[in-house]
C-alpha cells in the first residue's frame, strides 16, 4: 500500500468527525461566553407531560395535606 493511502484514510476520517461535529462559529471567547447561555435553555424530553403530571400531583397532595392538617387543629380545639 502507498504512502498517499495509507495517510488518507486516517486523514479522511478526522474530517468527516470534524464535518459532523458541532459548530457555535466565532472566536474561542464567544464560545465560552455562550456556554452559560446553552446551560440555561432547557430541551424537552418525552418525559415532559409526566413530569408535569407528577408535579401536578405533588400539588395536590400538598393541599390535602394542608386542609387535614387545618380539620385536625379545628377538632383539637373543639376537644379541648
């Protein structure tokens, strides 16, 4: 095998990993001045409507919770 084609290969490689990777364009500072921003935007998952549920759910439970715990206070003090 040539030389030509044994340094193609690995060469040819590098640039399709380079070509598919990602690009935010711009100076090294830019990139790392967006880095907090990419860190703040949330992606939505397929789990979102469950977690909206659960949380949904959570809430309730919090408001049951308050409104026995307000029924055992008002019993307390009708006990007494």
């Amino acid at each position: 095998m040539s030389r030509i084609a044994r340094l193609s290969y690995p060469v040819a490689a590098a640039a399709l990993l380079a070509a598919c990777g990602s690009h935010t364009g711009g100076s090294a500072g830019a990139a790392q001045a967006a880095a907090p921003a990419a860190a703040a935007t949330r992606i939505a998952t397929p789990f979102d409507p469950l977690l909206q549920d659960e949380q949904r759910a959570r809430n309730v439970q919090n408001i049951v919770n308050r409104q026995a715990a307000r029924q055992r206070k008002a019993i307390d003090q009708q006990s007494q």
